[in-house]
C-alpha cells in the first residue's frame, strides 16, 4: 500500500484558518452599527450647558427688570384685580339675595311697627291720667298723685291747676254722677283739719273714720283728710259716694 503523509504545517495552518472563521462569525457585524464618536457627545454635553446657561441668564435678567417698585405695584394691581372681581360678583348675587327676602322684611318691619304702636298707644291710654296729673303738679309745685283705685265706671274727665298750689281732678260717672278729688299743700294736722274746716263745712253729723293711720272725716259722700303735708277733698256730684269707696280712695293715694 502507498503511505499517507500529512504534512504537519499544513494540518496547524487549517486548523488555524477554520479557528479565525469561527471567531469572526461569533462577534456582530461591526459596519452595520456605528458606535457614536466622543466628538457628538461632547457637543450634546456642550448644548445642554448652553441651554441651561441661556436659561438661568434669562431669569436672571427678569428678576433683576423686576425692582421692589415694580413688584408691589404687580401685586397691588393684582389685588385689586381680586377684589374687584369679589365685588363685582358680591354685586350679582346682592339683588338676587334683596328680592327674595325682602317681602318677608317688609312683613317683619311692618308687625314690628304695629306691635310698637299698640304697645305704646296702650301705654300711653294706661298712663295718661297720672302723666297729666304729674304735669299739673310739676306746674303748682306739690307732690299730687293720681290714685290707683277709682270707683267702678268712673273715669278721669279733667284736671285743673290753681296759682295756690292746688289739683283738682274731675271724674265722670254713669247717669251723670261724679266726684271732684283736690290736693293742695297744708300744714293742718287732723285736729286742725277738724276745727279749721270740717265744723264749718260739714254737717253736725259727719262721720270719723280710721284708715291706715289716717283720719278722715265724711259727710253724705263728702270726705276730708291730711297726709304727707298735703290736704285731699272730695266732692260727690249727682251721687255720693259709699265709705267704703271712700276708704279704697284713701287708700290707694
């Protein structure tokens, strides 16, 4: 048989060869993708820095246009604005607001009125005869007062003053009855009182009567009495009065 030599360098060679072949294949195919110079990024890294370089000068430059004057004349005006605007919309809903409550304030202004004016039309009914009857004293100058007890359907007609210092109240009654009730100053006591006027007006037989300290002398629905340095006559008229109508007059004065 022939011999087969295989030459060793050329077994090394190829195996050398089929190696490379097999490496290259292993990696990408560097020309297809491009792997970015230094030189772009620095120019990406140096427009950023000139971005934002550009952006703070700009900031700077309209702080510094905007001075403390400028500033507070900005808010002022904006201030303003909003107030303007608040009162411009308080304007828009007021109205709305006014007419729908304003009939139940009418109703609530009115009542409260007619409440007010019977009230005082009712006070003034009440207290008119004791408030003429102050005046009346304020103008003489005593301490006269008007009673609290008058006789049933009996009312205040008129009241006079005299220059002496005297009242004299007139009361109306029914079917033309009434009494006169005087106050006028006096330093009498009740013997005074007796001996002074009541023997020479009145009748021999007057009746004495004790009501709360007081003595009073009466005669057919006449009466006559001193307190508090005051002298009280009353006078019936058309119907005398009781004693005991009397007693309450005295009583409540």
């Amino acid at each position: 048989m022939g011999k087969i030599t295989i030459n060793s360098d050329d077994q090394s060679h190829e195996s050398s060869a089929t190696h490379t072949m097999l490496e290259k294949s292993s990696t990408l195919a560097r020309k297809y993708v491009k792997r970015p110079t230094a030189r772009k990024m620095v120019d990406a890294k140096v427009d950023q820095a000139e971005l934002r370089r550009r952006q703070h000068k700009a900031d700077a430059m309209n702080h510094k246009s905007l001075t403390p004057k400028t500033t507070k004349k900005v808010i002022q005006e904006k201030a303003a604005k909003s107030a303007m605007r608040s009162v411009a919309k308080m304007n828009d809903d007021t109205p709305k607001m006014k007419t729908k409550r304003k009939p139940h304030r009418i109703a609530l202004a009115v009542l409260c009125s007619a409440i007010t004016v019977c009230a005082l039309f009712f006070f003034v009914q009440t207290n008119m005869p004791d408030i003429t009857v102050k005046v009346a004293a304020m103008q003489t100058g005593i301490d006269a007062t008007y009673p609290s007890y008058i006789p049933r359907n009996y009312a205040l007609d008129t009241v006079t003053s005299e220059k002496d210092g005297s009242i004299t109240m007139t009361f109306r009654g029914p079917d033309d009855a009434g009494f006169t009730l005087t106050e006028e100053k006096s330093t009498w006591d009740s013997t005074a009182l007796l001996n002074n006027f009541v023997k020479k007006n009145y009748s021999a037989d007057y009746a004495t009567l004790r009501e709360r300290g007081i003595t009073v002398y009466v005669d057919r629905g006449n009466a006559t009495w001193v307190n508090g340095g005051l002298l009280y006559k009353t006078t019936s008229q058309g119907k005398n009065l009781s004693k005991e109508q009397i007693i309450n007059l005295v009583s409540s004065l």
